[in-house]
C-alpha cells in the first residue's frame, strides 16, 4: 500500500535527518529536503516545503535537554535577538522561493554550502580562557540579528531550517565554543520561528502527503535525541571536521542535482 510505504519512507527521513541535526546542533533542514528528494521522490520546492512544515513542531526538544544536560546554555538575548532576525528573513526568503525556478534553488543551496564549508575550514579556535561564560553572554546584538536574518532567509528561500547559518555565524564568526553554538542553533528547531516560511509553502501545497509527514516527525524525535547523545560524547574539532564532511556530500549532492 503507497500510505504505508510513505510512512516508512518518511520515518527514514525523519531519522537520518534527525540524527544529523542532533549531531551537528542544527535544524534538520538540510538533510530532510536531500532525503525527501532521493527516499520520497519530491522534486525540489517541494521537498524543501516539507522539510519547512515538519519543523514546525518542537522535535528538537530531546535534543536541546541532551545538550543542556552537558553543561551548555543558550542566553535569552541571544536567541532574542536571533529569532527577531529570523522572522523577517524568513518571509522574504519564503515569497523569494515562489518565484524561482528548482534550477535557481538548487544552485543557490550549492554556493550557500560551500561558503559555510569556507567558514568552518578558515575558523580558528579560541583560547580556552575566552571561553568563559561572561565573554560567551555579552555578545553585541548586531552581529546577531544578522545571524538570524541570514538563518531566516536560508530557511524561507532553501527549506533547510536555518541552523546551519545559526551555528556557523557563532561557531566561525562570533567564536562562541562549538558545542553552545550547537545548542543556541537547536533551540530553533525548538522554537517555531519558520511558520511564516512553512506557511507560504503551505499555502501553495508544496508537501508531501500526511503519511510521509507523520512518518518524519516520529523519525526526527528519536534522530535528534540520538544525534545529540553523540555529540556530547566527542571533541569540538570532531564536531566541525563532520560538520564540514556532510556540508561537502550535501553540495556536491545538489551540484549533482542541479547538472542532471
């Protein structure tokens, strides 16, 4: 029966890209509009739709807790300050999306990607003593918003949840430890900042059937529970070096894509 074999389909979606989000600390985005590319078969805007819509439930709470346990903390003006952000970029990046083609999507995701894999490689560690949660908890509120424009957009305009904007922006750019920036950019998957995104895409059907979408949610509950219990368990420089390995599969995947 075609409902039983998109529910099985979706839990597998829902898992690989839970597991990814739970271990690299960002939305599952990325991983669920590949997945529900090459397992449900959606062509691009609506997979991308998808991967918006079953984002917006809290399925990243297992994870969140799993970092929170290990002693990392998301600041309130951080995710403030964010999140404002990320509301706006969202709308724009979701009416933008409308009005291009998958050949447009397909390529933007691939430049996307490869300039996040350019930040992560040209990142430095911080010195373990600028680590302390003072010099973490006073971050200017600028550079911030502009993370959450930039995340809010990538998720309207790609579908990919924005977390990796979120956790590069910190992680590269502002130099927040790896494993907090990892937690910061999982509270949004927490949060429902893409529901004007997921709502335009709604609005039009670009979705796969409820089978599919039950199947991802329950997949991405247990994904990201597991994926954060990994992570917490390995050094920040395993974190990035995995980081920038499935961000390269991921380009070279819609590079692949997008020539076919």
């Amino acid at each position: 029966m075609s409902w039983i074999h998109d529910l099985l389909a979706g839990i597998g979606v829902g898992l690989i890209g839970g597991l990814t989000s739970g271990f690299m600390g960002t939305s599952p985005g990325g991983g669920l509009v590949i997945f529900s590319v090459l397992l449900l078969g959606a062509e691009q805007h609506i997979a991308q739709g998808t991967s918006l819509i079953t984002q917006v439930p809290p399925t990243g709470l297992a994870g969140v807790r799993r970092y929170w346990q290990s002693g990392n903390r998301s600041p309130l003006l951080w995710i403030v300050w964010i999140g404002i952000g990320f509301l706006f970029g969202g709308a724009g990046g979701g009416y933008a999306a409308a009005a291009v083609s998958d050949s447009v999507l397909q390529w933007t995701y691939v430049v996307y990607l490869v300039a996040l894999i350019a930040l992560l490689i040209l990142r430095r560690d911080r010195e373990e003593e600028n680590n302390k949660t003072a010099d973490r908890d006073e971050l200017p509120w600028l550079p911030l918003l502009l993370i959450g424009m930039l995340a809010g957009f990538s998720s309207g305009f790609m579908g990919i949840g924005g977390g990796l904007a979120i956790t590069v922006g910190l992680a590269a750019g502002l130099r927040v430890p790896q494993h907090q920036a990892q937690l910061v950019s999982l509270v949004f998957s927490v949060i429902p900042t893409n529901i004007p995104a997921a709502g335009i895409y709604w609005s039009k059907g670009l979705m796969v059937g409820w089978p599919a979408i039950i199947g991802i949610l329950a997949g991405l509950w247990v994904g990201t529970d597991l994926g954060a219990r990994a992570a917490n368990r390995v050094s920040k420089s395993v974190l990035r070096r995995v980081m920038i390995a499935v961000i390269l599969l991921m380009a070279l995947y819609m590079t692949h894509k997008a020539l076919t």
